[in-house]
C-alpha cells in the first residue's frame, strides 16, 4: 500500500505547484490608511487571462472525506490559476503532482496547511480536489470564469493493485 | 454633531456601491469534487483590467479607530475593483458614498457585515478606509496592479463646524 507523507507546507516546497498565501510570503509590507491598516502586498498573482478568461471570486465548502482518504485522481486548470484561502482559520490538506504528463506514484506530494495558510495553484498544476479536515469548511476561491476548457482530470494509476492514501494520526 | 446610522449590510443595500460575498449571493451553486464540495460560483467580479491592470491576491491587518469613528476622508479606485473578505469571520464596518463628486455628507452611508459576508467596492465607488472592530483583524484583498493612478483621496467637508462620526452601543 502507498501511502503518501504529509509535509508541512511552506512557500519554498510548494514553489513547484504554485504559491502559499500569508502574511510571510507578501512581496511588500508597508501601513496605509492613516498608519491603521499592514498591508501585506501582492502575494499572490492571479494568472486567468488566457483565452477571454476573467477573475472571479467564488465559495467552496468542503466535506471530509473518510480516512484514509483515498487518492484515485487528480484535476488540473489549463486556462488559469486557482486559489485556495481557508475563511475560518482551518487547517486542510493539499495534494499535488509536478510535470504536466498524467501523474505517476512518485511525482506526488501531499501538504498541511496551517489555517493560516492558503494556496494558489499556477495554471495546468495537477492538483487533487479540496481536502477538508472538517464539517462545513468554507473556502474563498479566487479562479476564472470565460470560454473555453478550463478542466482536464485524470485517473491515478494503482500501485500493486492498490489505490494511494492519504493517512494521519 | 452628524452621526452616521449604521445599516445591516445586504446586498440589496448595498448594489450601487458593489457587491457583497457570502454564499447568499452567488450566481449559481452546485456540487462539485464528487459530491464533496459545494460550489458558490461567481460572487463577485474582479474587475481591474482597465489600463493594464491585474489582479492580485494580498491580506490587510486592521487595527480599531477610537471610538466614535471619525470620517474625515474618503478614497476611490478609478482604475479597479477592490475585495475584502474578513479571514476569521469576524464583523467590520463599511462606509461608502453614492456619486462621483466630492461625497457630501448626505451621500454617505454605513454598514455592519455580520462577519459572514465580504463587500467588493466597484471601480471608482468612494469608500472609507478599512474599519475594523478587533485587533489584528485581518481581511483577504482581491485588487490591482499595474500602471496609472489608482487611488484617489478627498477631504469631507464639516456639518455645522464637526466631524461626521460614526457611533454604536
């Protein structure tokens, strides 16, 4: 059985599949409005032009999947980036695949936001559909709308007979 | 003294000044992620393509004003929307002006997201820098990049020789 390691998630080991959205990965910080406001700067570029695309700011709330969860497929965005911010704080689980060929085994890897992470995937970055650790955990989604297929998804091959997972304490 | 009454914010209220982000107001919702996943698909526009503009992902942390609020100011963006969506659901105070004159103190009007909800300031709205009700609260900002001048400030003028201000129990 393969079961994929659970890194933690960090701006140099995601920089492969995209961006970590915090406060320590803006590309400025500086104070506005009266010296009340940080504003951490341009942390994530939103990369959806492609072919008529737009920006589009939409909610996604996520159910849990049971443990261990199974990893049989992974989806990727041709047209655009797609980005992930948890709304209450919560942690969540990350999967993605390097190299642009359906997936193999080794080329996965599996992140743990801390809550106060969220994550951009750059454009045609193989990813596993959201991962949620919790009931009713809503996401604000920063993706693209416009013509065109914005969706390729692919099934996993099984290792020795057997479906990868994912798996914690 | 002119105090500003503070309405509950929907997005009824709130259409000539932009576009509220709660799942109560997406264009369509549905399931995705093999049943997982609710989608509230499309919010809100990001619309900050004028002039060579792009969207970027960055986060604000606020800090409260004394008490009562003075709105001495006003700013607009006559070159792109702007996106708050509070990160830990916790509730802020919005005020904008209707026009694109200099706002007159009748013009003005305040509102309170019950925490849930996220506000996107349309291209060239007059509003008030970010007002929030926590230490350290921090909002996610969807605006823009790129060349030209983005950011126009304008002085409110006195009522009766005051400040307007803003007040609550």
């Amino acid at each position: 059985m393969m079961q994929l390691p659970i890194e933690y998630l960090t701006p140099e080991a995601f920089a492969p599949f995209g961006e970590v959205i915090s406060t320590d990965t803006a590309r400025d910080t500086y104070k506005i409005n009266q010296g009340t406001t940080t504003r951490f700067h341009d942390i994530s570029r939103v990369d959806v032009g492609d072919e008529g695309g737009a920006p589009i700011i939409s909610i996604f709330r996520g159910t849990p999947r049971p443990k261990p969860i199974e990893i049989k497929m992974m989806e990727r965005h041709p047209l655009g980036s797609q980005a992930f911010i948890p709304l209450a704080g919560q942690k969540f689980l990350i999967v993605v695949a390097s190299g642009t060929e359906t997936p193999k085994p080794e080329d996965l890897r599996a992140f743990l936001s801390d809550g106060t992470q969220g994550v951009t995937y750059a454009k045609n970055v193989w990813h596993h559909p959201l991962l949620v650790l919790e009931e009713d955990s809503d996401f604000l989604i920063v993706d693209r709308t416009g013509p065109g297929n914005n969706l390729n998804e692919v099934e996993l091959p099984l290792v020795d007979g057997e479906v990868i997972t994912l798996d914690w304490a």
